[in-house]
C-alpha cells in the first residue's frame, strides 16, 4: 500500500496544527506544534490501516 499523503495547516483561531487534507480515509489530528503533528503521523496511519508499526507518510505543510 502507498504511502498517504497529508496536508496539514495551522489554525490560528485554535491555535493549533491539524490534517487540513489527506488522501488517506477517515484520518483527523491535531497538536501544538507542527513538529508535534508530524511526528504522530505514522502512527495514527498505521492504525488506521491495522499495520503492525508506522508506516511512511507524505507531509505537506500549507
């Protein structure tokens, strides 16, 4: 399976970074930093699709 990628954004009224776009199904995150953010990714995407560990992700920040 491809790696997904996730355009992630910064909300400045909730100040906070979140999944603005992905083509992987049903994901939504957010966290504090972008750094944060990223750094979750794998892992929620693993879960997602039932994978033993973190899988690779494509980040885009915008």
């Amino acid at each position: 399976m491809s790696a997904p990628t996730i355009r992630i954004a910064r909300d400045p009224a909730a100040d906070v970074w979140s999944v603005e776009e992905s083509d992987g199904p049903g994901l939504g995150a957010e966290a504090a930093t972008a750094d944060a953010l990223i750094a979750r990714l794998p892992v929620i995407v693993a879960d997602l699709r039932d994978e033993g560990g973190p899988v690779p992700v494509g980040i885009v920040i915008g």
